[in-house]
C-alpha cells in the first residue's frame, strides 16, 4: 500500500514537472515558426535583416545558456537551486514575446532595433527557464528508466505546446481578421494569449514542486567565470558527452531550417489557407504525441542510444534523398513531414534523458 502511494506520488511529481514543457513548448514553437514570417510579411522588415534578427537571438540565447545552467548549479536561494529560476523567468519570457509581435509606429531603422532587443530578451529569459528546469528533471528522476519516463510525460505536454504554437495561430488569426481585428492587432492578441498560458504552465510547475536536494549533493564554490569554465573544461573531457553534443547541434541546425521556412513552403510554394496549414499541424502534432509511448516502450527495449542512432539516422538519409526528389505535391508533403515529426519525436523525448545518464558518468568520473 505504501509502496503503491509512494509510486502514485513521484507519478504525480513527475506531470507536474512536465506541465511547464507545454508552456516552453509553445513559446519555442510559435517563435520559430511564425516570427521570422510575422517580420518579413507583417511588420514590413527586409528578409536580411529579419534573418539576421533571428539568427542574432538564437546566438544571444546559446551563449546565455551556460551562464544560467552555473548560476543555478550554484544557487543557494531559500526556494531551492531550480524553482526560483523558473518562477522568476515566466512574467519577463511573457512579456518580451509579447513585444516581439507587437508591431510599433516606428520607422525602420528603429523597429528592427526594438524587435532585436525583444528577440534578445526573450531568449536569455528563455534560457533562464529553459536550463535550470531541463536540470532539474535529472534530479527529479531515479533511475535510468524514470529518466526515460520524465522526458516521456514531458514530451506528451510539449506536443500539446506544439499544437497551440504551431496548429492554432494560422486559424486563429484568420477568424480574428474575419471578426474585423486588423492583422496586426490579431497577432498581438493571439501572442498575448499564448504568452498567458504559457507562462501560467511555468509558474504552475515551479510553484507545485517542493525542491529537494540533489542526491549525492556536495557544497559547490560561488558562481564565477572561472569556476564555470572549470566545470565545462571537466565535463567536456568525456567521450560521451562530446558526441552527444555534436549529435545535438547537427540536428539542430536542420530544425531550425525546416521549422523557418515551411510557413513560407505551405503558404506560398503549397498555396495552402491557413485553415488547410492548422490542420496540417493538428495533424503531425498528434502524430508526435501517439508517437511518444511507443518511443518509451522500445527505447527500454533497445536502450536510448539505439533507438535515437536509428531514428536521427534514418530520417536524416530520407530527408537528405527528398532535397534530390522534391517536394511539389501533398503526398510528398505529408511524407517529408512524417519523417521529420518521427526525427523530432525521437531528439526531444530521448536526448534529454542520455544527457541526464551522462550526468552518472560525470559523478562516477569526476
């Protein structure tokens, strides 16, 4: 009885933790997806200049990253190591995405300036979330098949992100425009609207988890520069973490690309409404989502390693072939997107939780 109590409640923990990946989920979505397509078509920004925005923002975003994860290492708040990040983190990530669909009266030169600022803020306070809680489910989770089980109802919550940020945008702003908003109004107002639940979900998670300290926890130094290169200079001697690394930018960059341009694919090479593109999204969101419990099953079958050198490299030798076949029917689409929605699947439900394994080896090593 105990026992069944005991294995309900770090159930419970671990929904609660993966509540705020749907908040994270939908921000990371709807920026990458329709910012860099709001600017060009919307706020009237050169496609350059815009790109150059984006790109400047996902570096400001990288190069925070490391910061925050040695902040909170270190952190000795009386709320914990994690949790104030997060609570802290969610009202300035609402605020700075608001500000970067909000389409000013101002001329040029100035927008973009503003729009980079906003694109900056709103990465470093993503980082400042981001970290801290992708940390925290190491700590959360027991064993090594717990760790699969976290990232498991965290994916099922960030495919729901993934349908509000991606599916529900297109439709929603069509019937804000059908209603008499004007285009810029209704993209502010659907902005301030996922901001408000996904902040809302961040809040929720760092509120409803009492933070207990890691096991094995020994007292660290104060954060500085120096001791946050030593901890990298350490981590980065191990084989495994090195790889994983390299695995990790390589698919990130093809992300990022697909994710970019297919708005601009569905709306003008397609001719897609955007009632035809939500259902599209609804569809390969859902996709993931069924996807993610036979994901679990067979990567505790085969292990994690296995499972992700079959899916990334599968799917990245088919779409590697679709650049030579094309892309100039729907069946086509659907198949390319397939692919990609099995590739994603795979990356964020299960290189998080190799990441969490490597922290063993990190102990036992160092």
């Amino acid at each position: 009885m105990w026992y069944d109590m005991l294995y309900l409640m770090k159930r419970t923990m671990l929904m609660k933790y993966a509540v705020a990946s749907g908040g994270d989920s939908a921000m990371y979505s709807y920026v990458n997806t329709f910012w860099l397509f709001y600017m060009t078509t919307v706020a009237g920004i050169p496609p350059a200049a815009a790109g150059a925005v984006t790109a400047i923002g996902v570096v400001t975003h990288a190069a925070a990253a490391p910061f925050f994860a040695g902040w909170s290492d270190r952190s000795r708040h009386r709320l914990g190591r994690r949790r104030p990040f997060l609570l802290f983190s969610a009202l300035p990530l609402g605020f700075f995405l608001c500000c970067m669909f909000a389409k000013l009266p101002l001329a040029e030169p100035y927008r973009l300036i503003a729009l980079l600022l906003f694109g900056i803020g709103f990465w470093i306070a993503f980082a400042a979330f981001f970290i801290p809680h992708l940390a925290w489910g190491a700590e959360i989770a027991a064993d090594y098949h717990e760790r699969t089980a976290i990232r498991t109802f965290s994916f099922v919550m960030y495919g729901a992100g993934v349908l509000i940020g991606n599916a529900l945008p297109t439709v929603v702003l069509d019937k804000f425009t059908a209603e008499g908003l004007g285009e810029t109004a209704a993209w502010l107002l659907f902005t301030v609207i996922l901001a408000f639940f996904s902040t809302g979900s961040i809040l929720f998670t760092g509120a409803s988890i009492r933070e207990q300290p890691a096991r094995g926890d020994r007292p660290l130094e104060k954060f500085s520069l120096k001791s946050l290169a030593a901890d990298y200079w350490q981590v980065m001697k191990l084989r495994p973490l090195r790889l994983l690394t390299c695995a990790v930018a390589a698919f990130l960059i093809a992300n990022t690309v697909i994710v970019a341009d297919r708005m601009y694919v569905f709306t003008f090479k397609m001719g897609y409404s955007g009632t035809s593109i939500s259902l599209i999204m609804i569809f390969f969101g859902l996709l993931g989502i069924a996807l993610s419990a036979p994901m679990m099953k067979l990567a505790k079958r085969f292990d994690k390693r296995t499972m992700l050198v079959a899916c990334l490299g599968v799917s990245g030798c088919l779409i590697f072939a679709m650049r030579f076949v094309g892309i100039s029917s729907l069946p086509a689409l659907l198949f390319f997107m397939c692919v990609f929605v099995t590739a994603s699947t795979a990356y964020w439900q299960l290189i998080p939780a190799a990441f969490y394994d490597i922290c063993e080896v990190d102990e036992y090593e160092n």
